[in-house]
C-alpha cells in the first residue's frame, strides 16, 4: 500500500471521527466503572435498544458525591482528547506536543467526564508544569511507568488524518501522544496496534474482505513491534523507565508478544465465520474481564476483531461492542466504531446517531483535519504562541462563573466560551452544594464545568482537636480541608474510611504543629527525623492505623498544606527525604 499516492476521503475521514463520538456516547452509559446512579455494585446491564439513553453518574467522590445527568448521546472523556488532539495539531502543526501537554490537559481537568486516573494524574502533573516522568514523588513516577490503559490508544486518530503519507511520523507522534499520559508498553503498544489499524483503514479502497485488516495490521507491524529509541522520545524518558521496571525492553518484547498471539486468537474466531461466538473470542483476548478490559493493547485487538467481523453490518459492531458486559463498554466501542467509519465512511450510521453531542462541531473538525496537508504543519512554527492553562486559570474561571459573570470567559484552548445553562445538582452528602455550568466555544464544542462548596459555620470548626495556637493563615478551612482530603483519599484508596482517614488527618496536624511550630518554618519537618519515628510508633503503638511510608508522607503533606494554606514548601519524598 503505498501512502503517499493515495488522498484521504473527506467522507472517511468524517466517518472515523464522528463514529468515534458516537460509539463514545452509547458505550459511556454500560461502562462497569461509570459511577452510574441506581447500578448495584457488580451489576451489568443491557439497554433494550440500540441507541442513546438519558443516565445519571455519581461525580465529586465521598466526600461531595454529587448526582450529575447525562443527556442522551452525551461523549466522554475519550471523545474529549481525541478533540483534544486534533485541536494542538490544528493551532500548532509540528509543534502540537506543547499546546497537548501544557494547555489542553490542564484545561481538561476543568471539564473532563469519566477520565481514567492514569490520565487525571498526568493532567494533574502537566498543570503544575512538570512532565509525569519527571515528578519528585518515586511512587508517583512509578504509577506513570505502570499505566497501560486505553487512554493513550482513543485519542490518536487525528495524527493517522494528518501523517498519512508517512509512517515513522504516525509512529513518532502516538509514541509522544502516548507518553504524554501513559508510560506502560500495553498503552503505547495498544496505540500503535490501533494506528496501524487506522491508517490501513483509511487508505485501502475497494470492498473489504472477512480477516484483511488484520492482515494489515500485522503487514505493518513494524510500526508497533519495533522497541523505542532515545531518539524517538523526550530526552532521559527511556533511561528514566529502567527505574520502576527490571527492563523496558523486556516489558515491550512481552507486550509485543501478547498482541501476536491475542492476533492469532482473532483470527482463529474469523476462521470460524458465521459460527464464531463474540464472547468467546472477548473473552479470550480478556476484554471482558475488569482487571484487563481497560489495557490498551487489549482494547486494540478486541477492536480490530469487531471491525473485522462485521464489516458488512457496521451499526451492529458498534452495538456489539458498546453492549457488552464486562467490557469497557465506551472505548471500545469509540474505537471500533473508529475504524467502521475509517473503513465505510459515513453513509452507515443511522440517523438517528446523528442526535450526538456536537455534531455539527465535529464535521467541521473533520473538515478542518481532511484540509490540513501534512506539509503546512511546520506553518504553524511560525505563527504559534503557546499559552499554558494554570491553576490561576482554573480558578479565575470557576470564580468568575460563581459571581455569574457571562462577559470574558475564556477556556485555556478552546477559547472564548458562553454560558448556556446553569443549574445546582443534587448532592447526597448534607451541606454540599454542586452547581454546574454548560458552556459552548465559540465553534461549538459543548463542555460542563461544575463547583462544589460546602456549608460551614463556627460551630463545625473543628478547634478542640485541632491545636490552639494559630497557623500562618487563621483558622482551619473545612472547605480547603475537605477538598485535601477528597483528593487524599483518591490518591491513598479505599484502605481508608473518610472518617478514619479525617481522624488519621487531625492526628498528623497536631503533631506537625508540636514539631515545627507556629511559625510553620519550611525547613523544619523534612529535616526532623523525630517526626517521622513518631509517625511509625504511632502505628506501632495502634494511635495510627497501619499505613505505608507513602502513605504517612502524603499525609503529612495535606495536613501541611491546610495548616499552612500552601504558603510553605510541604515536606517531600525522595531527594528530601
């Protein structure tokens, strides 16, 4: 197949990007990990139809759990990036890596839904203006090295639209996109599986034959096999990998070797034709099973699988695959549906898909990525001001949504943005008030960006356990403390109970206090090892619950940050410690 020789279908390339969203929209609800109102834990679901459904989700974690709606044909998380995506390729050209990493991650976490936690914590480090392979933290740089979910694999698509004619480039830049949240092989390799799937779908004509995109795929399987260089990725990213892993050369090998033989698997279950059973072969490959369902590899051949089988009945693949229990039900669906647009344009989906959040947003999009010749990318090298999105920004924005201010609301990359609608939600937890805003750019993307606060009163401070003497910035918030400890508890997991982990709090606060004082003097805690021995006998002697090094340590960092309103460096792991 030769690339440069062939243009892109416009009706293609639209057919790939708006059945992603679509294949999104029906898949989000069935989710086994959506937070969805009225589901029993454990509990799979089928829809009695095959189209968009109205649901509610739990948002705002234990401690302002929160009920938000979702409209019927609302996306996720996967159709959020892969706009993303295509937005810093459009803005940027060659250099859309920065905008992707230092403006439109960050500003995601201000609207995201149902983004997974290996890509909220990269977000989260790109917001502080730190790589995630280059955090401080060892736990947390270990994390990065062992994400390898999906999410580095749904968003690629615009990179296949614009570097079609070239290979390596496709290779190099879903090797960046990836890295840019995910460092585990099954991530990067699942995203590579899935460009090389991509792009021979856009680019061969003629009628598709039963079992040929696999073929394609493993035509191609230069572009996925073959173990990353120094030169192909940021500088130390490979050298720092060795770090949380015996070898990544032998975690890629490994990985590699899974695909193949996942490969072998559907092409067994296409031999078999109209005999082969679906769940089987889901099954097989492991994507119906909760602890693998979400991996990026997995993902990828389940995918290809269900592009391959029903090629001929496009609508029901997509069905297939956002209907299926135990499935990650909206990423597998957004990238099979993918790849049957990539395939068969877009004359295949019913009409009655075409109700999918922005719609109209997305087919210009993707006229905007068929117009954009691989060649005018190193344009935008002149013309591109990068602007990061920061933590100011986040909260300029919400405070300026709060006091109902509708004039010079800007949203990092997607610009200038217009209230449509507001309204409280209801929270389950007392005293809480959640209220969200629509917003729309002004092309058209529609995001939610929603504030919780909570009630408080001089009766709830919390002063006869907390120490008398004052910190640096006056009383204990309970709404800086209960938003630390939200976030606190995400971070330490469920070995916790939010009151058992508030009482483990105000324990490690008073103790701070007796340690470094009311002056709260920077130097103090990381350099007095008194602290962290009391630490450990406190959970030898059972006052603490038992805990891990890291745990404590991060602990101890909250408490610092609601004693001290962050106005000192809180203690930190590695090199200070």
């Amino acid at each position: 197949m030769d690339a440069s020789s062939l243009q892109l279908s416009p009706n293609r390339i639209g057919g790939a990007l708006i059945a992603s969203a679509i294949g999104d929209a029906l898949g989000w609800p069935n989710e086994h990990n959506n937070q969805r109102v009225g589901r029993a834990k454990g509990e799979e679901r089928i829809p009695s139809h095959g189209g968009f459904e109205t649901w509610s989700r739990w948002i705002g974690g234990r401690f302002y759990a929160t009920e938000e709606p979702v409209r019927a044909g609302e996306y996720s998380d996967d159709t959020q990036l892969l706009i993303a995506t295509a937005r810093s390729l459009l803005t940027a050209g060659e250099r859309w890596f920065d905008p992707f990493t230092q403006s439109e991650l960050p500003a995601w976490l201000s609207y995201e839904r149902g983004g997974g936690r290996a890509t909220k914590r990269a977000a989260q480090s790109w917001l502080k203006g730190t790589a995630p392979w280059e955090e401080r933290n060892e736990s947390s740089v270990r994390r990065y090295f062992e994400a390898g979910g999906n999410g580095a694999a749904m968003r690629i698509l615009p990179h296949i639209i614009v570097r079609a004619g070239s290979l390596e480039n496709i290779r190099r830049d879903v090797l960046w996109n990836g890295i840019a949240t995910h460092g585990h092989p099954r991530a990067l390799v699942g995203a590579l599986v899935y460009a090389a799937a991509l792009h021979a779908a856009l680019l061969k004509t003629g009628h598709w034959q039963l079992g040929e995109l696999i073929e394609y795929v493993q035509d191609l399987g230069e572009i996925w096999r073959r173990i990353p260089t120094d030169s192909e990725l940021p500088s130390h990213w490979l050298s720092t990998s060795y770090k949380p892993s015996s070898s990544y050369v032998e975690s890629w090998t490994q990985t590699v070797h899974e695909v193949e033989e996942a490969i072998k698997l559907v092409q067994d279950g296409l031999d078999r034709g109209a005999i082969a059973i679906d769940e089987d072969v889901l099954s097989q490959l492991g994507a119906l099973n909760s602890e693998r369902s979400g991996a990026g590899t997995v993902t990828a051949i389940a995918a290809l699988f269900l592009a391959s089988r029903y090629a001929a009945d496009p609508a029901t693949g997509v069905r297939t695959a956002a209907y299926t229990k135990g499935a990650d039900t909206d990423t597998l669906a957004s990238m099979t549906a993918g790849l049957l647009g990539a395939m068969l344009s877009d004359e295949w989906i019913p009409s009655e898909w075409h109700s999918v959040q922005d719609m109209s947003f997305l087919q210009s999009l993707a006229s905007s990525l068929a117009a954009l010749e691989e060649a005018e990318l190193s344009i935008h090298l002149l013309s591109y001001s990068l602007h990061p999105w920061t933590e100011a920004d986040a909260k300029r924005l919400r405070d300026r949504l709060q006091s109902n201010q509708r004039s010079r609301l800007e949203l990092g990359p997607l610009g200038n943005v217009k209230p449509v609608e507001s309204g409280v939600l209801h929270s389950r937890v007392k005293k809480v008030t959640s209220r969200r805003w629509c917003l729309r750019s002004e092309d058209g993307q529609t995001v939610y960006v929603t504030a919780h606060s909570r009630e408080t009163s001089s009766q709830l401070q919390p002063t006869p356990t907390v120490p008398s003497r004052e910190p640096r910035d006056g009383p204990v918030r309970l709404d800086r403390m209960f938003a630390e400890v939200s976030a606190l508890a995400d971070d330490i997991g469920p070995s916790l109970s939010a009151a058992d982990l508030l009482r483990v709090l105000l324990v490690v606060m008073e103790r701070i206090r007796d340690t470094a004082g009311p002056s709260g003097n920077p130097a103090q805690l990381p350099a007095k090892p008194d602290l962290r021995a009391w630490l450990h006998d406190a959970v030898a002697s059972r006052r603490l619950p038992p805990l891990s090094d890291e745990a404590l340590l991060s602990i101890a960092r909250v408490a610092w940050r609601i004693m001290y309103g962050g106005h000192v460096r809180p203690p930190q792991n590695g090199t200070d410690s």
